[in-house]
C-alpha cells in the first residue's frame, strides 16, 4: 500500500482557490467605490446619528464587514500559496525519491 499524490491537481486547486481570492478582492473594491460614491445619505440629524453611531451602528458594521471580507480574502491567499508549496515539495520528493535508484 502506498501514499499518491498529485502535485497537479494540487497546482489547479491553488489556481482556483486563489481566484476565490481575487473575486473577494474585486468585490471589496466594487462596494468601497460605491460606498465612497454614495456619500453620506443618512444626513447630519438625530436620525441619521442613531443610524450610524454606536456599536450597532452602521458605521461599526461597516468597519467589520470589511475587516471580515479581507481577512477571507487574506485566508484564501494563504491557502493559495500553501497549496503551491505543497506540490513544489511534492514533486521535490518525488525526484529524490527516484534518483536514489538511478545508476
């Protein structure tokens, strides 16, 4: 019984997931330019006080949203590295491995 493995595929995953990277990056821009373009709707009264202050505010919950989402960006970006590093070191090993039967 042996251990396969398939740098490759390994290779295609690590594409993928850092697409998911990217696709969370461009959709933090597209909300950060909209936001930014919106200006401040909400106005400078009572009511638009109550609406953006405190800890339920939306300014907070703006604040952690987009925390939120470039850290998932950020995990996404390491798993996209590990998973190329895994396969460089696979395929690494794999050589060695047969060069030690090599003449």
């Amino acid at each position: 019984m042996g251990v396969e493995n398939y740098p490759s595929l390994l290779d295609k995953a690590a594409q993928k997931t850092g697409e998911v990277r990217d696709r969370i990056n461009a959709v933090l821009t597209t909300l950060s330019s909209a936001l930014a373009g919106r200006g401040a709707p909400w106005g400078n009264d009572k009511i638009g006080d109550q609406f953006t202050q405190g800890e339920n505010g939306y300014f907070v919950s703006r604040e952690n949203l987009t925390t939120s989402a470039a850290n998932m960006a950020t995990t996404f970006d390491n798993f996209s590295t590990s998973q190329t590093d895994a396969a460089f070191h696979l395929r690494t090993m794999d050589l060695g491995n047969g060069d030690q039967y090599r003449t």
